[in-house]
C-alpha cells in the first residue's frame, strides 16, 4: 500500500482541516477500490488483517456547503514486504486512514439531486473521529474553542493526527522505537506485525518490573524518561479512573503514538468518550475497531455497537447493520441486536416520514420485540428492575418472565443478558417506550398461552446455545466493567490476574523476545498528588415508575 508520510507540521486549527477535508471530498467523487488498515490483537507481536469488503454500504451520506480550501500535498511512498515503517519518518496509523478513506468510495448527487451513497457499512468519516466536532454541534464553536485557536496556531511544532487532538501541555512527541512491519499481501488484504526496538524491549522490561512492584509511581517514574511509553500509559491511565480522575485517565490514553496496542486504546478512547458525552464520535471509533478484524473482532464491540448507536441515534445505521450482516452473522442470536434493533425500529416510527414508512417501522418493532422477549425471556425482568418499573399482576405472575427464566439459562447467556441490561437500561426509561414494551409483553404471554410453536422452538435454542463463551466476550466484559456482567464471569476467568494493559490475552499470543530475570529495585517515595483530584459526588438516584 503507498502511504503519505507524517511528518512534523504546524498544528491546524480543528475546523480548517475539516473544510480541507470536504473540499477533498468533493473534488475526489466516487472512489474506486477497496481500502486496508492493519488489524492487531492488543498483545506485542500478533499479526494484524485489515480491511472490510467493499460490498458492504453505509448509511449516512456526506454533504458539506463550506468553501473549498486549498490542499497541501504530501510526499508518499510505497511499502513492500518486509520494509519498516516506524514514526515520523514512514506510514502511521493517520496515512492508513486516509487510504481506506480514499478508496472505499464516497457519495455522489445525482442528476435528479438524491445522493447515492456507495460506501461500505463500516465506513469511516474523519471528522467524526473528532470530538469536539460534535460538541461543536451541541453547544457552538465558541463555548467548546473558547480561546484554543491563537495559543493553538502559536505552536510551530505539533504531531497532529485525525485520532488525537494534542494539547499544550503534553511532552514533544519523539520517536517511540515501535515499528510496523508489512508481512505479506493476500487477496488485497495486508497483514502487519508491529516489532519493538532493542531500546523499547528494555523500556518494556522495566515497565514489567513497574507493574509487579504494586506501586503506580514506579510507573510516573518511567514515563518522565519515556513519555509516550505505550503499556505506561494505558496502566497508568487505569489507575487515574480508579481514582476518580477521569480526565487524566482520558488524556494518558494518548493515539497518536500508538503502534501495538492499538485495539485496546481505542476501545478504552471511545470508552471515555461515551462517558464525556460524545456517543457520534464513540460510534466512530467502534466501527472503526470492527473494520480493522470484523470476523474475528477482537474485543467483540458488537455487544456495544448497538448501545452507541441508540445513544447517538443513528437508528438507520443500526437497522441497516441488523439487515446486512443478520444472513450470516446471525446478529438476532446476540440479546443486544434482539432488542435494540427492534427499539431502534421503534424510535423510527416516532420520527416524521410518509405513513408508509411509519407503519413498516411499526411492524417490524413489533415482530422483533416480541421475537426477542420470546428468545430471552429473562431479559424483562431485571430491565424494569433497573427502569425502576413494577409490572402489572399478568406479567409478574407468569411463569414465563419469573425467575426461572433467569436461573434456568446457560451461563454464556447469563453474561450476554446481564450486560445488556446493565449497558443499555437507561435507553428503555422512557414513558413511551415503555407503554410500547408493555403492549408487546401481553402479545408474547398470548402466544405462549396458545402454545405458538416459536416459543418452544426458542426454548430448545437457549438450552444447547450458549453453553460456553468466547474469550473476545470475556475480554469485552472484562473492559467494560459492567459489574452485573462481570459478577457471571466463570470462576476460571475471574481467577487471573487481569492486567490493564493487556488484558486476557488471546492464547496464540507471538512473543519476539524474551523477558530476563528481573531484579529488584528499591521503590519510589514520590507522590501521585498532582495526578488526582477528589472524587465527585454521587448523581441522585431514579425515582420510581409504574406500568400500572
């Protein structure tokens, strides 16, 4: 793959690299080809598979009015097998963005003034990689910018990338020591491993001693030597959020540096930013994470795609996803996709379109919400436990929603379920949502008081699926520290020590060099005092609702 080369360049300000970047893509049209980014497992060493099919569309056309800017051209140069690619001087994480952007096609108008739109499902736009864009939207340029641009176009020197955004008080970027190396090219798709420097290694090696001390300053003590030291950065970054300090903890997770963990700092990136109030912007990121490996999907975000795309109502690209890959993904065997992709059909038809369209909307959110009550039955109850809402005698009287539906379930479902509803319960609070659920809840105990065969069949699904989970699922549960989730974890995978760097690591791990004894080294005094603040208070809790 031909690369542009980053090199060291003043800093931009946010909104005319978004017009240069419109500009771009108005001149360029429909693009032809299919795009690659490198794929990694967040353990040092692991190959990596890049890319998404091209046959796959996205939802959201890209229009833009801002006038066009002129664009700087940037020097490229082609990587063969076996050539390194490491920092300032070769292709990084920015350049693989841009070629899958320029060639996984874009939208066009047409003659009669609809956009067509030829992009692949998880395509990903640029500028919703940024999130002040989107606070931008909620609150203005002003109240978000503030007086950032002249201090920002003071600064001669910023290693500035479409993933972070660096602020003033952060170190000068310097080269890492961490390098991609392109290992081979098959049917288009390009595999990567990324290879540490001698000088690195013994960094790393230091940085496992840190760790095993049990003393976080240890930590603070190598990264004032090596500042964008990867593993330091995210461990360090976990401490802070234990401490309640969660901007420090956003700001260590720090993209622009990153070459081998890069998974799991995305992951723990759109985290925050979900938190911070940007679910647009953390949906991104997630497709962003599926693209790289959407097969094997390493940290298995499509038990989180659908809450971010709810919460960012981009209710479209959520039906659109159900319908492309639920052939063969079979998405519908996943408690999420069962019941936020009938939620999502739901809020459609709230939405203004032809009647038409809001009568199909209305179909399908109630064949699937009554499908998915059927396939999880014990989804209801702990749902309206968290909404606060007491079901009415019928419901609570059932068998079918009691608590057997909750005991009875394999395991694996247990965690699946319990995830759900303690990710996404928020997003069912609402009056009309839940009157729309309650209607839907009689529907189903009809059905299965007349015996409808789908209830059975369902019920033979539950009892040989879902016996045992995969790791990428205890992986995910693991990072989203869902404590309903984590409590079902099986006690083999709750007993390991789990390291925020690298957690559960994927059993085919490839270690390229070898760790020596380690030797022990007296501990630091130092303080982490001017990491933390005090923690903020507890928001009040939810009142009480009733169905009745």
């Amino acid at each position: 793959m031909g690369g542009a080369i980053t090199n060291e360049e003043p800093e931009e300000d946010p909104s005319f690299r978004e017009e240069r970047l419109d500009a771009r893509l108005r001149e360029q049209g429909v693009a032809e080809g299919k795009g690659a980014v490198p794929a990694a497992e967040e353990t040092e060493g692991d190959r990596q598979r890049s890319g998404e099919d091209a046959d796959q569309q996205d939802q959201t056309p890209m229009s833009s009015n801002k006038p066009r800017k002129k664009k700087k051209k940037r020097k490229t140069k082609k990587a063969s097998a076996g050539d390194s690619l490491e920092d300032n001087d070769l292709e990084d994480i920015d350049s693989l963005l841009e070629k899958i952007e320029d060639t996984n096609g874009l939208s066009q108008q047409t003659q009669s003034g609809v956009i067509a739109d030829s992009r692949p499902l998880l395509y990903v736009e640029h500028r919703n990689l940024n999130p002040e864009n989107e606070l931008k939207r909620y609150f203005g340029a002003r109240a978000v910018l503030g007086d950032q641009r002249p201090r920002q176009r003071q600064r001669q020197y910023v290693r500035s990338t479409w993933l972070t955004a660096p602020k003033n008080t952060w170190p000068r970027y310097s080269r890492t020591g961490i390098a991609m190396q392109l290992v081979e090219t098959r049917r288009g798709v390009q595999y990567f491993t990324f290879e540490h420097h001698r000088e690195y290694q013994q960094v790393q090696f230091k940085f496992l001693d840190a760790v095993e001390s049990m003393d976080p300053n240890n930590i603070v003590l190598l990264l004032q030597m090596n500042p964008y030291h990867v593993d330091s950065l995210l461990q360090l970054s976990d401490v802070c959020r234990m401490q309640e300090d969660q901007e420090m903890a956003r700001d260590l997770i720090v993209l622009f540096c990153l070459r081998r963990a890069f998974y799991l700092a995305l992951f723990k990136h759109l985290m925050f930013l979900e938190k911070r109030g940007c679910p647009r912007t953390a949906l991104e990121f997630c497709k962003l994470i599926l693209s790289l490996d959407p097969e094997n999907d390493p940290l298995c975000v499509l038990l989180l795609i659908d809450f971010l795309s709810l919460r960012a109502r981009e209710y479209g690209f959520l039906t659109r996803m159900f319908q492309e890959w639920e052939s063969h993904r079979n998405l519908s065997q996943l408690p999420n996709f069962a019941f936020s992709v009938p939620l999502a059909y739901f809020f459609l038809s709230q939405q203004e379109c032809s009647e038409l369209e809001l009568s199909q909307a209305r179909e399908k959110a109630a064949r699937l919400i009554q499908l998915a009550l059927i396939m999880f039955p014990s989804v209801l109850m702990p749902l309206l436990d968290h909404c606060s809402v007491q079901a009415d005698a019928r419901v609570t009287s059932h068998s079918f929603f009691g608590l057997n539906a909750q005991i009875s379930q394999p395991p694996a479902l247990n965690q699946l379920t319990s995830l759900y509803v303690g990710r996404t319960h928020s997003l069912w609070k609402d009056p009309a949502v839940m009157a729309w659920l309650e209607t839907n809840v009689h529907e189903v105990l009809c059905k299965v008081d007349a015996r409808d065969p789908l209830v059975e069949e369902c019920e033979h699904k539950r009892k040989m699926r879902y016996q045992s989970a995969p790791r990428n699922i205890y992986r995910h549960v693991i990072l989203s520290e869902m404590k309903e989730a984590t409590a079902a974890l099986p006690l083999e995978v709750a007993s390991q020590p789990v390291m925020g760097f690298d957690p559960l690591p994927p059993l085919d791990s490839i270690i390229s060099y070898t760790r020596p004894e380690r030797t022990n080294h007296p501990s630091n005094e130092s303080t982490l005092s001017l990491f933390f603040r005090e923690p903020p208070l507890d928001d009040n809790p939810d009142g009480d609702a009733d169905w009745d």
